[in-house]
C-alpha cells in the first residue's frame, strides 16, 4: 500500500521558531514537500512531510526538536472541478472518516495532490484504487527533488 511518512515536530509558539525549523531543513539540504501547523497558545504542532524523512527524523531529534512519525497517504488528484468532491465521496461509501488534510507545495507526475490521514488507511486505499485514484508513495515524491 503506498503510504508516506510525515513528520509532526512540536515547536513553542515563539516568534522565529518556524523560521529556525526550515533553516535547519534548508542547511541539510532537506526539502518540505508538504507542510501544516496547527498552533495553540502555548504550542504548535507543525505536519511535514518531506523528501528525506530519515534524515529529518535524525537532525530533528539531534536539535532537540520532539518529533513523531506517522504514516498517511497521498492522493493525486485528476483534472476537472470535481476531484476532491471525488475523494470525499470514495472515502465516504466505505464509511472512511478523515482526520485531518492539508494540500501538498509540489504537484507529483505533473498533478495537484494532497494529504491526508484517514482513520483506515487500509480501507480508504481500498476504496480510492477502486476509484481509479493515484496514490503516491514516498519515492513518488523523492522523484521530485530535482525539479
């Protein structure tokens, strides 16, 4: 099943933390393909997904940033106005909830794409493929570094 690995980084919600986050990412030579923060008053939590997830993990953790990994999936969407309409409505005939998605910056194979976090990755994969959508995997993505 293709499935990407995202990184979720808790940074304070200080000014210039998000600005030292990518710093780090950009002297590692490390691209952010896909990125969502969620903040509070206290806190952020910033979503990555990024072309080298095993060096992040390990320069992330190296620089005292708490970090976890979670696997979620990327749907590349069709042309024409209706292709989220056509996600949600795959996910939805299965009974497949969605907890959270955000969009990605690149566009694999030359198409718009998203993220997102299923609560049954196995069934809305499924469901999707049965849809005739893509879905990417991580070198998918690391295919587009270069570009």
């Amino acid at each position: 099943m293709p499935t990407v690995r995202q990184q979720s980084v808790f940074v304070e919600n200080r000014v210039g933390q998000l600005l030292r986050l990518t710093q780090l990412f950009d002297q590692a030579d490390i691209r952010i393909l896909a990125v969502s923060i969620v903040h509070s008053v206290d806190c952020a939590i910033c979503r990555m997904i990024v072309d080298d997830p095993d060096k992040a993990r390990e320069l992330l953790t190296a620089h005292h940033f708490p970090v976890c990994e979670t696997e979620l999936m990327v749907v590349s969407l069709p042309h024409g106005k209706r292709a989220l309409l056509g996600v949600w409505a795959s996910l939805l005939g299965g009974e497949v909830n969605i907890h959270y998605t955000y969009p990605m910056l690149i566009q694999p194979k030359g198409q718009p794409a998203i993220a997102l976090a299923p609560d049954n990755i196995d069934a809305a994969a499924r469901l999707l493929n049965e849809d005739g959508f893509t879905l990417l995997d991580e070198d998918d993505l690391l295919s587009e570094r270069d570009r």
